[in-house]
C-alpha cells in the first residue's frame, strides 16, 4: 500500500515538474539545464513504455 501510494505522489510530482517547464516555455523564462535533462529522460522513459506491449507493463 505505502509502494503504491509513494508512486502516486512521484508520477504526481513529475506531472507538476511537466506543468511548470511548459508555463516557464509559455512565459519565456530560462529553463535550467538540469530541467532540460530530466525532460529528456522523462520523454525517453515515456517513449520507452510506449514500445512495450500493454500484455508486458503489467
């Protein structure tokens, strides 16, 4: 229950890290190079699941 609930709030928390570089793009502030990084990984990891066959996430 405690894994499942420490998943939530991380998938929550990257959700906001995706909220605020999109409204720091929109704004037209800097955008820190480990932000860009951690983008990068974030969209890798993403494509990643999106090549794995539903049968196989679970």
């Amino acid at each position: 229950m405690l894994l499942q609930k420490y998943r939530e709030n991380k998938e929550a928390l990257k959700e906001i890290g995706r909220e605020a570089l999109a409204e720091s793009r929109r704004l037209g502030l800097p955008i820190s190079a480990k932000d860009l990084e951690n983008e990068r990984k974030d969209r890798a990891e993403h494509e990643q699941e999106e090549r794995i066959p539903a049968a196989m996430r679970q």
